[in-house]
C-alpha cells in the first residue's frame, strides 16, 4: 500500500467486508487511527495494513467436518450480525455474506429466494407490535420461524445539550426542526412513518421530511454536522457518533428464517450460537443491547 492513500470509512467497510458500524466501533476504541479532512473521517492506508497484519493468526484455522458448500446472505445493517456472521462461518462451514439493506428490504428477498437470514425491527402502530404483522403479509405460504436477536433502544438523534428540549414523538411538530430520514424499507423509516399516523403529524409539514440517508451512522451523523436537527435511529450510532438520544421505544430485532428441509441444519446452528454463552458475551460487551430474548423463539409456523 502506498504511504499517500488513504480510505473512507466506506471503502474500510468494503475493503472489509464488515459494516460501517463495526469500523467506528474500531476507531472509537483507538484500534485503527484516523484523520479528518473537513467532516470526512479518512484512514491511512498503511495503519489499515497495520491494523489487518496484527490480526491475522498465526495458527492453521481448525477444518470443519463435513462443512456445507453453500453461501448464506444476511440482510440488515446492525454490528450485531457481523458477529452473528463470524460464529455461523465458525460453527458450521457456511460462507456468509452480507446485504446492508433496510427490514422490509429484505423481507421482500427473502420472498424472492435472494435472503437467507433476514434481520427486522419493524414497528406496526395499530398493534404496538415489532416484526410479525408485517411477517404475515408478506411470507405468505412460506413457513417461517422467527428469533430473536437484541433488544435496543430506538428514538431520536439530537444536538449535543438537546437544543429544542425534544422528548417525544409529538415535539416533531415544532416548526423550526429540521429533520434528516431514512430510506423507505427500512426500519427507521417505518418507526418514524407509523408515529407520524399514530399522532396525526403531516409529512408535509416536517422540513428536510424528503431528505434520506441510508444506515444509522449517516443519519446521526447528519445531526452531529449540522444539517438537521434530529434523526430517528438507534443508540448505539448515537454513542459512535457522539451526539444525544432520546430514547422512545424499546425495539425487538428479530431474525427471520425460512422453513425448509434446506434450511433445517442452518436454522439449528443459528439457534445454538444465539443461545450461548460466548456470542451473548460478545454482544453484551458492546454494550446498549439487551440479550434478555436472545435466542427466543418469538414465532414459528408448522
């Protein structure tokens, strides 16, 4: 690598083969330095190099018996599911792969046979419910069984001191808020969409409403650099970020998988990494999650 090239945090994730989560999580607790030119974060090319050849091991990786041929695709943006990732490739053989794209994204893949393992938290307002009312339009005929993952907190990014005193879903009326969204499909953008309904707040009237980044970090970090007031996301970008949250519900973040004779071995070491005790150790040491579900059985068709 050349000592003048240097890498967004993007291209890391690319380079990678992570979410962009997981690589400010890395900076954030000093493992990879960085620099800024203006507001872009930008990573020496050789502390990358550095970074990747202090990781590599030493030792042969251990064989697999047996190990399946085949190639699975997770759907969803969250850390969590890099980690998810690493102990499925471990524990059983399969090669995971990742689609960052939003809930309801990847639901309707999986509908089309292009997701394997698809992460949601998608809010229903009639029904106070996360993940299942929209399972059941969409999957139909498909049997299904759904896990869960974490908990987390969802609510909304503000301004350091929390300038406009925002505590609830109702605040966003203030007219002076600007606002940056999600992408539609995703499950941030679905939250914010179904307690506009519920409290008869007008899209129309929310300025920068149109305005869409397309994961968490982008969101918080658009709040953070000033070109909105708030956000809707989760805390753990908000941490990463730097800026305050407000916390508004608490969100279910399942796993969906669907039921086949195919899927019947991925579905057993899903459930046996969820339910043990390294992988929840992993996710409880990040912190902002909780594990109290992790592994449940949340629904399952027969």
């Amino acid at each position: 690598m050349s000592k003048e090239l240097s890498y967004t945090i993007e291209e890391v994730s690319q380079l990678l083969k992570v979410s962009k989560l997981t690589i400010y999580d890395l900076v954030k607790k000093g493992e990879i330095p960085v620099f800024r030119v203006g507001r872009q974060m930008r990573m020496d090319a050789k502390d990358l190099e550095l970074y990747i050849n202090n990781h590599k091991s030493s030792t042969s990786p251990v064989p697999v018996a047996a190990p399946p041929k085949d190639s699975l695709v997770i759907s969803g943006q969250d850390m969590v599911l890099d980690i998810l990732g690493q102990h499925i490739q471990k524990d059983s053989g399969y090669k995971t792969l990742r689609s960052n794209i939003g809930s309801l994204s990847g639901l309707i893949a999986m509908y089309n046979g292009n997701s394997d393992i698809v992460s949601l938290h998608m809010f229903d307002g009639d029904t106070g419910e996360y993940n299942l009312p929209y399972i059941k339009k969409i999957l139909v005929g498909y049997p299904y069984i759904l896990l869960n993952l974490v908990s987390r907190k969802a609510g909304l990014y503000v301004k350091k001191g929390n300038p406009f005193g925002l505590t609830n879903w109702t605040d966003l009326k203030h007219k002076d808020l600007s606002i940056i969204n999600r992408e539609r499909g995703s499950g941030a953008r679905i939250l914010l969409d179904e307690q506009l309904r519920i409290h008869s707040i007008s899209s129309k009237n929310l300025k920068g409403y149109e305005n869409e980044e397309t994961n968490h970090l982008s969101v918080a970090s658009a709040v953070s650099g000033g070109i909105a007031d708030v956000g809707v996301g989760i805390e753990k970008a908000a941490k990463i970020v730097g800026i305050d949250f407000v916390p508004l519900i608490t969100e279910r973040y399942d796993l969906v998988i669907l039921k086949s004779p195919k899927n019947e071995q991925l579905i057993n070491v899903v459930k046996r990494i969820l339910s043990s005790n390294p992988f929840q150790a992993e996710i409880k040491a990040l912190g902002d999650y909780d594990i109290s579900q992790t592994g449940s059985i949340i629904y399952e068709t027969f």
